[in-house]
C-alpha cells in the first residue's frame, strides 16, 4: 500500500527506514472530478466504488468514471443525474447506480457500459445500494427525515419497490448477504444498528444493535461477511472515547472482535471476497486485518488526500479507494498485492556523506519462507530538498537477498534514497528508504600579488579556489573587494577559469595607506564559502 508507515525516523547525520513506501505498481490517479462543498465542510455525495467485469467503476455527480484494474482511467458513463451509490452483479455483468438527482436506480452493462434499465421509484434522494442475489436494497433520503430503505427485485421485468422501513434523518447505509440484512443511520449520536432475516419472502427484524447500551456512534461505514453472519463496521464512541473498527454477530448481536484502526474517525472498511481480511481506512491512512485475529498486517498511507467514508473494496489482490483533496477532486488510490505474502526490505547508507563523492548503498530483500532465492531487480531513486526525484539505477538481489549500489550526491543537505522491489504474482512487493544529511564540500582561496606599489600604477593579483579536487564551472565570478581604513569598496569580480585559478588588477590613485584586498567565494549548494587576503602598502 501507498507510503505505508510515512515517516521518517530522522537521526543527526543518518536515518533509516523500514516500513513499506510507495509501489512503482501502486497508483493514485486524479479522476477528473470534483465534488463542490455544501458548507461546513461537507461534500456532495459520491466517490463510491466497485469492481466489476475486470474494471473500476467510481461514482461522481453526473457520471461514473471507469478504468482499468491497474488503476488507468478509460472513459466515463455520462448522462447520470446525482450518481451516488454503486453495487455489482455477482457475476460482474452488471452495475448499479443510485441516482439521487432523478429518483432512479440505473443498471449498466459492464462489458458495453451502456445504460440497459432505469427504474423510477417513488422514494426521494436513493443513496447506497447492497446487492445480494437478486435482491437489490436501497438506502434513499436527503437529509432531512425522510430517509429509509427499500428493494427492488431485479429479477423482475419491471422491479417494485418494496418499503423496509421509513422515518430516518439520513439515507442509511445498508449491507445484505446470504440471508442477513444490516442498516445503519449514518453519523447518528447514538447509533442503532438495524439487522433484518431474508429467510421469508420479506425483510424480516431480527434484532438491533442499539447504540446507546453500547456505547456507539456513527457508523461512516459498514459491511458484511460473504454468508452474512458478521457485521463489521466503523463506530465512533458515543462517550468521546477512542474509535474502532467492530465485528458483530449479526444472530447473537453481540460484539465478537474489535480492530483498532490507524487514525481516529474510521471511515471506510471493506472485506475480502473469502472473508479472510478486512480493510479499513482513515483520513489519509489505511491498514489491513486478519479477520479472525485481529492482527493488523499491513499499513499504509496516501498524502493525495482523505478518504472518503465508504469508498474501499478489494480488488482481485488489490485494494482500492477514493480519497477527495481539500478542493474537492477525486482521486483512485489503487494499494497494490495487498493480500500477498509478504516481503521486506531494509536499506542503509554508508556515512559520513559529502557532496560529489560517491556514497555506497546496501540493501537486503527477505522474501517468503519458501521463495526461491533468483536475482530480483530492485530501482533505487533519489529525492533531493527542492523534491525532484531521480532514478539512480538498477541493481538485482543476490543469493542471499543483498544488493549494492553506488550513487554521488549532486549537492549538499537532506537526501533520502528509495529502494523498490515491485513483487511478482506471488509475492508482495517491498520498498525502503534512507535519509542522509550530505556535507558541503569545503573549499579554500589563496590570493597573491604585490605587497608594494604606487599611486598610477597597475597592481596584478592571481590565485585559485580549490574544492578537495572539485571546483565550480568556468566563468563563476568571485567578489573582490579593497579596504584602508574606511568601509570596503567593491571591485570588478574576478572570474574563475578551468583550473581554479583567477586574476584580476586595481590602479590605486592615493598613496600613503595599505590596501586589504579581498576575494571572496560565497558557496553553493555543492559548496562551502571561503576567502582570502592580501596587504599592499601604496606610496
């Protein structure tokens, strides 16, 4: 996953990182939409997302954008009024979409993408969908108490809506599976959990979880396990106490697990098609669970933007998302062969660092118990302090999971080194990174010529600046500047030439005093200052 565990352990001099960065496989592509705030830094409603037919599909005003699984943008079905929520066909062939500006459900087509069906229906703002078989559950409402739920049995030539229940301030958000329905009032102090029983021919009550016994707020998002016995959700605390991922019992109704997530407020959780891992995210932060143990096995962070509630799904060994700038633009955050064994890799930097000399980096890649031990490639860039990233070059493993590789810091300051290994099928890709702190290279001025002369005639000065062996560019000009017993006075600078050296004149026109001639070297980025001197007695 993106950039997981984000920060840089700084040390004096040197600093090194473990935890797992960006993927060269791993994307956040801008979406080419923006939400427009309503106030109080509240959004228009969209960036949900599903995966079907091979591609992603994401929600967003008046069209779903589409793209591939890697995460590229293909096009978009437009002529949507208010697309909102989105749920898939089982066998990926279709779409939904919850068109709250037209009071419609869409179905598309994800193989042509074309709009085979609109139903009209009789219930204000439809907002997030479930599907499960071929019933399909409709959370509607603008926001205002007049939120519900419904169902349309898409089986049907004409589908007719079907009341579950009425009388809630926001669409809630629903989940069915197997023969469990689950609905939830978003954002509510307290929370109450609906579930109902499919087993009849209508959505039956079993029971609710209710919010104020149990200490709940919320939830920004909820779903459920492929038989449909588990509820997980994202509940913020009624008390003020600490936020977390949950699993219910959706027959018992009682908290079976809790996942502590990687940040306060938990916005979006989905889990993986054998049950097996949950995924839940917020803000900017996501991370992975095993189900049955809560174990978080995986971290990650995206500095594109924060997440929005609801918008996460696994997607073949993916993970997928949509997180919203500040501005209100949509971006796809794809977390690449998340469900992967998993691999390491640790990277240091051979101190101290000096710029233009070259600096030697080692690494080492751990894979899997059981990989095999083949050369894998690894890219290794560099970031320099104004953000410009370059690839130093390629370098492979050997045997026993090593590499080394040779760069020469072009400047002075902080630098931070990146080593990727991009995964394979198999197994899970792995980065590192490295900071240094790369010293300026010293350098030193030496200045000769006359310690006598007169007024009317032309003293000649020479010298050179020397760097350790290195030197700027031909043609840099150097401050050169006289002084008696009065404030210095500037003269024409002297200009360097290949080998370092530089000259330059002055003609007095008062005797009697003694001349401090300066010159002086103000650095670079490469570069220490420096400078020299020489006294001349002018009669």
């Amino acid at each position: 996953m993106i950039a997981a565990g984000g920060i840089l352990a700084l040390a004096v001099g040197l600093a090194v990182v473990q935890a797992p960065v960006a993927s060269a496989a791993d994307s956040t592509t801008a979406l080419g939409i923006a939400l427009a705030t309503t106030g109080l830094g509240t959004y228009e409603k969209g960036g949900d997302v599903v995966v079907a037919g091979g591609k992603i599909f994401v929600s967003g005003r008046d069209r779903i954008v589409v793209a591939t699984s890697e995460g590229t943008v293909t096009g978009a079905i437009t002529g949507l009024s208010g697309a909102v929520g989105l749920a898939a066909a089982s066998d990926g062939e279709h779409l939904y979409a919850a068109l709250s500006g037209s009071n419609q459900v869409a179905e598309v087509d994800t193989g042509t993408l074309a709009i085979t069906r609109r139903f009209d229906v009789a219930y204000p703002c439809p907002t997030n969908l479930s599907l499960s078989g071929t019933q399909l559950f409709v959370g509607y409402g603008c926001d205002g108490w007049d939120g519900g739920l419904f169902s349309l049995d898409l089986s049907a030539e004409v589908p007719t809506a079907v009341q579950i229940r009425a009388g809630l301030y926001n669409p809630p958000l629903v989940a069915a599976a197997g023969n469990t329905l689950v609905m939830a009032d978003p954002n509510s102090l307290p929370a109450t959990v609906y579930v109902y029983d499919l087993t009849g021919t209508s959505a039956t009550l079993r029971g609710t979880i209710d919010g104020r016994t149990q200490n709940l707020a919320g939830p920004n998002d909820l779903t459920i396990t492929s038989d449909g016995s588990k509820l997980i959700a994202g509940f913020g605390k009624s008390d003020g106490s600490e936020d977390q991922f949950e699993s219910w019992d959706t027959t018992s109704l009682t908290r079976v697990r809790v996942y502590d997530p990687p940040g306060s407020h938990p916005d979006a959780v989905a889990i993986s098609p054998d049950d097996a891992h949950v995924a839940g995210a917020t803000a900017s932060l996501a991370a992975m669970y095993d189900t049955a143990t809560a174990e978080n096995v995986y971290s990650n962070q995206n500095s594109m933007g924060s997440i929005i509630p609801g918008s996460l799904v696994f997607s073949g060994g993916d993970v997928v998302g949509v997180v919203r700038q500040a501005t209100g633009s949509l971006y796809l955050w794809r977390m690449q062969g998340v469900l992967l064994p998993a691999s390491t890799m640790t990277l240091t930097a051979s101190s101290p660092a000096t710029a233009l000399e070259p600096l030697t980096l080692t690494g080492r890649l751990t894979l899997p118990a059981g990989a095999p031990t083949d050369a894998r490639p690894v890219v290794v860039t560099r970031r320099l302090p104004d953000g410009t990233s370059t690839t130093v070059g390629d370098t492979t493993t050997t045997a026993d999971g090593t590499f080394t590789i040779t760069d020469i810091p072009p400047l002075g300051g902080d630098i931070s080194y990146t080593a990727v290994w991009d995964g394979t099928a198999e197994i899970r890709w792995s980065s590192a990174s490295a900071a240094i702190r790369a010293a300026k290279r010293q350098t030193s001025l030496t200045l000769a010529g006359p310690d006598k002369g007169s007024i009317g005639k032309t003293l000649k000065f020479h010298g050179a600046l020397d760097g350790g062996g290195k030197l700027p560019p031909a043609g840099t000009l150097l401050t050169v500047e006289r002084a008696d017993s009065g404030s210095p006075v500037r003269l024409r600078s002297a200009v360097l030439a290949d080998d370092g050296s530089f000259s330059f004149t002055d003609t007095p026109s008062i005797g009697g005093r003694q001349y401090t001639y300066t010159v002086k070297w103000p650095g670079n980025d490469i570069f220490l200052p420096s400078q020299a001197s020489h006294v001349v007695s002018v009669s």
